[in-house]
C-alpha cells in the first residue's frame, strides 16, 4: 500500500503521550498552553469522527496523571502507564493499536524523548506517522526542532492541528465541521 500525504479519518488513530501535571509545570508555560489546548482539540475531533485514541503515562506516580484539562475529553479513554521512553515497549500499548488503522497520529511530551523513540518505533512497525508539532513539546526549544528534523528525515509526515482536523474532515459541510471550526477559533 502507498502511503497517503494526508491524515485520513479511516486509517488515523491518535496517541497523546505523557501530557501529564508535574511533567507540564517543567515545560514553557505558553508553549504548554497551546499544546495543551491542540491536544483537546484533536481528541474533541477524535471523538466526533470516531477515531481511536490512546492516552500513555509516564510513570504516574512521579509524574502525575494527565492534566485536568485533557481529562474530560479523554473520559472513556484509560492512560496505558509506562517506564519505557517509547510506547511500543509497553505490551499494553501494542495491544491498542489497531491493525487496520495504519497511520497514527502522534501529539505530546517530550518530543526529543518519548515522542520521537514512539515515532521511530512505529516506523519500524510499518505505521505511517504523523506529529502534530504544534501539539508537542520538550522543555527545550532547540530539543523540540532537533527532534522534528530527525522525525522528518525518519520519514514522519510532519503536520499541525488544524491540517489533521480538515483533512479527517475532507469538506465544509455537516454538523461535525461546524462544531469542529467552532473548536478552532
């Protein structure tokens, strides 16, 4: 199968990774905020569309659980807690992939750490990646765009919220793309 270019709402399923309360207050506060509000869109979006999400902790008990703000929209959702950097270390994290679901969407901290050892695994599996790099973030600037750059020349499509909302949408029509454009704004 040739890889699509575009995030499509049959193939995605989409993975926050390790938004958690003490890991969010090490991360800048604005940035923080914004890949916050990113997560819940796509996982707003998620719910609407019916795309499977996975939420993953790392390490809970030192770390937190996911916080407050990401809660709601994940409420049927139960994080897979975890030690290991990568998430397909995690046999209950494997075992939430889905196998018909061939492009996986990926959003969360750190990028240089969890998100990119993720990524490069799920490569390795044959998944298409897609990171959300207004949805991801390491405490450092340079760490994140470092990151982004190896995940590019790994073969992740990198892309951004809204591109993930309107290509799952496909068209400016029905119930879900008004209420979808309402998160946006």
């Amino acid at each position: 199968m040739i890889a699509q270019l575009k995030a499509d709402v049959t193939l995605s399923q989409f993975v926050i990774i390790d938004v958690q309360s003490k890991l969010a207050t090490a991360m800048p506060a604005d940035a923080m905020q914004t890949v916050i509000r990113n997560c819940g869109i796509l996982a707003q979006v998620s719910g609407m569309l019916g795309v499977p999400v996975i939420a993953t902790e790392q390490y809970p008990k030192g770390l937190g659980n996911t916080v407050p703000e990401l809660s709601a929209w994940l409420a049927a959702v139960h994080p897979v807690e975890k030690t290991s950097f990568s998430c397909l270390a995690e046999p209950k994290f494997s075992r939430q992939l889905t196998r018909d679901h061939t492009q996986i969407i990926l959003a969360g901290m750190e990028a240089h750490i969890c998100v990119l050892q993720t990524a490069l695994d799920l490569i390795a599996c044959g998944k298409q990646v897609f990171v959300v790099e207004d949805a991801v973030i390491s405490r450092s600037p340079a760490n994140k765009a470092n990151a982004l750059a190896r995940l590019r020349d790994a073969g992740c499509i990198i892309t951004n919220t809204e591109s993930v909302v309107f290509e799952w949408l496909g068209a400016a029509e029905g119930e879900v793309f008004k209420a979808a454009s309402k998160l946006i704004r």
